[in-house]
C-alpha cells in the first residue's frame, strides 16, 4: 500500500530566506520549498488507476528573499573587476555576449563552491534567444549559435585571476583572440570545454556581470579577507607561427585582379603569469599556462577571367 502522507513529509520542505548575520560574517542561502501540485484527496484519486507507477506532480515555491537579492552587508567590497571590449554594432555577437552575461549576473558561490560556465550558462541555443555569430572551430573561423559567449568566459577569467581564486578547469582557443592577452583566455563549449573557478576565500562571493554599449564587465564582490594581496597577470609572447596564404582562382574576377576575402591571424606560442604582491613587493611569479595558437589561413581571390 503507497502511503501518501509519508511521501508527502520526506519531500515537503517549507521555502526559506537568505540570510547574513554580520556578528558572524556568516551567510546562510536561500532554500526553495517543495510540495505536492495537488491535494491529498487528489493524489488519491490517482492511485485508484491499476498502474504500476504513478506520477505525482509537485510545486517549487520560492522564498521571498534569494541569496542573490541580499545587500552591501553580505558583499560589501569589490574584490576584483575586469573589462572587455566587443563590436556593439555586430548584433548578434553582442546579443550572445549580454544574454550569457545576464545568465552569469548575481551568481553567489559559497567557500568552497565550483563555479562552472556551462551549467550556469547552460546551452546556446537558438531558443533561448542565442544567435548565429562567429566562433572557432577546429581553427577556422564559423558561424555558430552563441558566437562570443568566449569573450564572456575569457573576461571572468580574468576577474577570477585577479580575486585570487583556485581555477579548476581552463583552456585556451585554437587561435589567437584579439579582446585579452595570449594565455589569458579561456574558450568554452556547451558539451565539451568548460571553465570552472572555485571560491577559495573564506567568504561567500557574488558575481556581477553587465554588457552594455560595447563594454563587457564582471566584477566579484565579498568580505576581503584579512590579507589581501595585489594580482598581477602578465603574458610573453615566445614564438610567433607566421600564416600561410591561400589563392582561391575566381572566374568572377578579372584576370590579375585580388581581393583579400580573409586577412587570417598569424599563430603564437605564449607563456601567462600570475604575479603576487604585498605592499609592491613580489611575493611570487607562477606560471599560469603555457599556450600554443594555431595561424589563420589568409585567403586571397584572384581573379581568372579574361
């Protein structure tokens, strides 16, 4: 016999608010509530089908007050800020960068927490508004869903850096980007590559991300904690991978006629450090990551009519 009261009592949980006691510095985040969709009597009315399973809707409530709505007390200073900028006038390159920064904006990470970009971005996907934008692919340069949502990942790269967090997973673009230093970006794919930080501090952290008329800024507010240190990211250029020149023959074109249809981007291999310092004093030099970026071919048509 299904006993619906039991059911009901091990998932009900009542919703609760965020909180922050500033005695303890402690922050205590929100909890959302979970209930039966219908009533008791309901329930039972589906019980009485001969099945061998059933189904029991349930209801999410949520509280008044998230962990993301919570004041200056709980996040008092800016810890770190990074800027990026971008083309306001490609649309829907811009339109891939504030929708996934929107996403990103308010996210609250508890010590020891794991930021992830894709499962707080999640898909991107013509449905959820994404559109069709540059973006690399296998070192060519493709029209894809959610092209630039890089420039996004790369910038709270940066603002992590410069926070001090533990980066957990990173990787660098198969071509150079022009919007941050080589070895200092960090590519994603929904599915694949990933980039995750975790908050390291002592503290809970919240991000703040906002786009807007071609400036891309995330910021990291918390309590600082007691010693602080100054970051400094530095990249150095080791090797330059000069890129080839392809001629595609054009019959459209007069006869010694060339027009360049892709500039292409010469490759690199580059080293990044993360330099700490204490009163302008260099407490260490740790290398970051060392990176290699595939050329981009430059394309020439040249004309063949005669």
């Amino acid at each position: 016999e299904i006993n619906l009261e039991e059911i009901r009592n091990e998932i009900y949980k009542e919703a609760q608010n965020a909180s922050y006691d500033e005695a303890t510095e402690t922050l205590t985040t929100h909890v959302n509530g979970v209930d039966f969709g219908i009533t008791i009597d309901e329930a039972k009315e589906l019980l009485k089908e001969d099945k061998e399973e059933y189904e029991i809707p349930l209801k999410i409530t949520q509280p008044e007050i998230t962990t993301d709505e919570l004041g200056e007390e709980a996040f008092p200073e800016m810890l770190s800020s990074f800027s990026t900028r971008y083309d306001a006038s490609n649309k829907n390159r811009s339109t891939n960068i504030e929708l996934a920064s929107e996403e990103i904006n308010g996210t609250v990470l508890l010590p020891g927490e794991t930021f992830s970009f894709n499962g707080t971005v999640g898909p991107r996907t013509k449905a959820k508004g994404y559109l069709l934008a540059g973006a690399y692919s296998a070192g060519e340069l493709v029209e894809s869903y959610g092209g630039g949502v890089c420039q996004v990942s790369s910038t709270i790269y940066n603002t992590a850096l410069y926070a001090n967090l533990e980066i957990v997973e990173r990787y660098n673009h198969s071509s150079v980007v022009s919007y941050v230093k080589n070895g200092l970006d960090a590519t994603v794919s929904y599915g694949g590559k990933d980039f995750k930080f975790k908050n390291s501090r002592s503290y809970a952290i919240r991000i703040k991300a906002e786009a807007k008329n071609g400036i891309l800024t995330i910021e990291i507010w918390g309590i600082p904690e007691k010693e602080e240190y100054e970051i400094e990211l530095t990249s150095e250029v080791t090797d330059v991978i000069v890129r080839n020149t392809k001629y595609v023959y054009d019959s459209s074109l007069a006869k010694g006629t060339e027009v360049v249809e892709t500039q292409g981007a010469d490759g690199a291999k580059s080293i990044a450090y993360k330099i700490t310092k204490k009163n302008g004093m260099i407490i260490s030099k740790e290398i970051l990551s060392e990176d290699s970026y595939n050329p981009m071919t430059k394309v020439i048509r040249t004309g063949s009519k005669k």
